[in-house]
C-alpha cells in the first residue's frame, strides 16, 4: 500500500510546489516550495528507504523547511540567519548520526527537534492572527490550523490503531486530499492575497471613510500607548474590529497591524531623535515597553540599529553645518 500511495502524496507535492513557483509575487514562494519538496523526499524516502537514501539528508531538513516556510508567508518574524544555520546542523547531525547506528541519544535529539519545530507551527499561525488585517489570510490561518489539527488527529489514530505501519499512509492520504483541496480551491484564494491593497481595491463606502479620517485623528493620540491592541483601537472608535481591519488594510494599504503602529512609533522615535535623551527613553515615550523590542524593530525597518541611525544622522548634519574648504582657482 505505501509504494503506491507514498508517490501520490509526492507527486502532488511536487506539483503544488511548481505552481506555487510560479506564483512569482506570492509572500514566501520559495520557502513554501522546498517545504514542499521536502515533503514529498518524505515520502519517496518511507516507500524506498534503500533504494532513495541518498534522500535522506532532505528528509531530515524537512521540519525546518515547513517551519521556515509558514513564517514566511505569513509574514512572522524569521530568526537570525545564524540560528537558522545552527539548527540545520543539529538535523542533519543528528539525524545521520541516528541512521548510522550512533549514541541513542542523538536519535532523541533528531526527534525532539523535528517535533519542537512542528509544533511551534500552530503557535506561529494562531499568534499572528490578531494582527493580520487581510481578510483572506485570517481565514487561511483558520482553516491551516483545523486542517492540521486533522492532519495531525489522523496520523495519531492510525499510529495506536495500527502503528507505525500505518501513519505514513494515513498522512499520505490526507495530503493527497489536502494537496487537491488546494488545487480546487487555491487559485482564488491566492490572487486574493497577492492583490495590492492599493490597486484594485473595493473602494471604502463613506462610513468607513469616516472611520479613516477618525482613525488617523486617534492614532496621532494613542500610539504611544504600549498596550494598544487592534481590539482597544476599534473600542475607542466605537466600530467593530472586523471593519477596522478593513479600513486599515484598504484605507492605509497595510496587511499587518502591529507594524502600522510600529511606523507611527518609528517616525516619532526619529522626529525626536535630535532631544538630548537617550534611546531607551525615547523608546518608552514612544510606546515600547523595553529596549529591545524596539531595537528588533527599528532594525527591521531602517535595517539598522537606532544607535547607529542616530551617529549617522549626526554626522551628516555636522557635514551640512561645516564649511567647505575653498579651492585655489587655476592660473
């Protein structure tokens, strides 16, 4: 039964990875499509241990891959490139080590962190649900979580009915009908995110166009306010979340609320930047709760440091403010 169900469930893989590949403009392309292959090296691997080994490396990297690509579309925060690559060598040490009849402990530390790195994925997907102000990729972030959960619930009866024999079969039947769900319905689904928020939009009606003038009247207020939630803004305005998400995502052309608020908290931080106080105080006048929040996301958007930011902008003012050097004419 697995040597004919283990390729389907690769097959279709495969071929999600392809058209997702040439979805060019879809947030974390990339990264989902090797999910995707690695995923289906999983399954080749299982039916044909022997005859793919050489597999075996991809296998191994596949919770990583999956990880990696679920922070990337939907849009959390990834971690350092150093961490990433300190983890992709634990995996393949590990787990080869494990394969080739090493200490069994470094089959418990293949394991454990292969599972660590799947379950942070329904954490990743349902922290990043208050935030996300696209209507479409909420829903994707509901439906992922009930999906996996089956998934998951599927894979774990068979494991005690049956055993291991008959969880991977299960998992590859339910890709198989996961990966044609997909196919049926994520065409639409998919140029529902990749639309701009600015081009082509529905149009605001005039109520909510009035929420915007009022939105933008309070955010100059409340920024500041280090337990600002998209839930507190929308009680102050007196209108229902869903629309203020709406009007966020259209009227401002932003898909994530907490880093509206962070350029509202930004650009404060640099207009004060000249004052004599220092950065950890301008950061909690400006709503965050500790210097490193702000450091993480200052650096996210200005691609350094605040520190760094601020030397540089005053050295190119001191360079504005000093004389140029005259230069003897030619005779």
């Amino acid at each position: 039964m697995l040597t004919v169900l283990a390729p389907a469930a690769a097959s279709c893989q495969l071929l999600m990875a392809v058209l997702i590949w040439r979805r060019t403009r879809l947030p974390g392309r990339g990264a989902l499509a090797l999910s995707l292959m690695s995923g289906a090296a999983y399954f080749l691997h299982a039916a044909f241990p022997e005859t793919l080994r050489f597999l075996l490396p991809v296998v191994l990297v596949a919770p990583l891959a999956c990880n990696r690509a679920i922070r990337r579309g939907f849009d959390a925060p990834l971690r350092p490139a150093g961490l990433e690559i300190g983890l992709l060598g634990l995996l393949l040490i590990s787990g080869l080590a494990a394969r080739a009849g090493g200490p069994s402990w470094t089959g418990w530390v293949s394991s454990l962190l292969s599972l660590v790195l799947f379950l942070e994925l329904p954490v990743i997907v349902w922290c990043g649900l208050p935030d996300d102000l696209v209507a479409a990729r909420r829903n994707v972030r509901i439906w992922s979580l009930g999906l996996s959960a089956l998934l998951g619930a599927g894979v774990a009866l068979a494991s005690v009915l049956g055993g291991a024999a008959w969880a991977v079969p299960v998992a590859a039947v339910l890709t198989c009908l996961l990966a044609f769900a997909a196919v049926a319905f994520g065409g639409e689904l998919a140029d529902t995110l990749l639309a701009s928020p600015r081009s082509a939009r529905p149009p605001l009606d005039s109520r909510e166009q009035q929420i915007l003038c009022r939105l933008r009247e309070a955010i100059a207020e409340v920024y500041n306010d280090p337990d600002l939630t998209l839930s507190t803004l929308a009680r102050r305005l007196g209108v229902p979340e869903h629309r203020l998400r709406r009007v966020i995502h259209l009227g401002e052309g932003r898909r994530n609320f907490s880093a509206w608020l962070n350029d509202y908290r930004i650009n404060a931080f640099k207009a004060r930047l000249d004052d004599d106080e220092t950065i950890l105080a301008l950061a909690l006048a400006v709503g965050y709760n500790s210097l490193s929040a702000f450091n993480r996301a200052f650096k996210a958007v200005e691609g350094v440091t605040p520190s760094v930011f601020r030397a540089a902008r005053k050295a190119n003012a001191k360079a504005m403010t000093e004389p140029v050097p005259d230069t003897p004419s030619a005779t």
